[in-house]
C-alpha cells in the first residue's frame, strides 16, 4: 500500500473491514490484536487523505504515499500515546528519514488532540477494563464461596 500498489477504490473497503475487526479486538480485551491493525489503519487514512489532497490540489506534486507513512506514525502517536516510539518504529520499517518533519508535527497534533479532550492511551484503557473485569470475577467468586 505504501508503495501505492493498491488501487484507490479498495482502500475505503480495507480500511472499513480494518476498522470493524479491530474495534472486535479491542472489545475482546486483547492488547496483542491491535498493533498491526493500527499501523495498517494509519497508513490507509494517511493514504486516503493524501489521495483526497492530490485530487483537489492536482496542480502539486502530492505523493499520497508519503502521508501514509506520516499517518501511520501519527494513528500509533495518538492511540498509545508513544510519540518517540511511533517515529522510530515507522523510521526503521521505511529506513527513510526524509519524512521525520512531517512525522514530528503529525505525532504532535495526534498527541495533543486527544490529551486535550482527556481520551487515556488504548493500553490503558485495556488495563482499566481488565482490572474492572477481574474484580467483578473476584466479587462472584465471594458471593458463591458466601452461599
């Protein structure tokens, strides 16, 4: 996809089946389905979006596989809260460092966006709901050993 293999009209539907199969993971508790669904989901909303800006500003010579990469560290910075982690993962995944600028700003705005409206990483999340779940299994437990 990132080498715009992919053409433009099975993006939407992958991302759409990515989307709907990682919230499935995310509901089931499991921390270990999501990272490859949210590096993919980034690079396709990176893909779309530089898509989208090449069709409405055809006059520039936009590469919308440039903002997939951009959109793949900034999806991760967002999610996990991992700024520095997300720009070397995707650095050494491409080993390019032409576009750490953009990633630089792209992981700012994703770390700031959700901080602001007071969104808690996804791991945290997942270790809230996790703990909240194994306390209700402890509660029945005593309640049965009670009776």
């Amino acid at each position: 996809m990132i080498l715009g293999a992919d053409t433009v009209a099975l993006v939407p539907v992958a991302f759409l089946i990515r989307f709907g199969l990682s919230a499935i993971s995310y509901a089931a508790g499991t921390p270990g389905g999501l990272f490859a669904p949210l590096l993919v989901l980034g690079a396709q909303s990176g893909l779309l979006f530089g898509t989208a800006c090449r069709l409405i500003f055809p006059s520039l010579d936009i590469q919308p596989e440039g903002f997939a990469i951009v959109g793949l560290a900034a999806l991760f910075t967002g999610t996990v809260r991992a700024p520095l982690t997300g720009i070397v993962l995707v650095t050494e995944m491409t080993a390019d460092v032409t576009m750490l600028l953009p990633m630089l700003g792209a992981c700012f705005a994703a770390m700031l966006v959700p901080t602001l409206l007071g969104n808690a990483p996804i791991y945290d999340s997942l270790r809230a709901q996790t703990i909240r779940h194994d306390l209700a299994l402890r509660e029945k437990s005593k309640a049965a050993t009670a009776n």
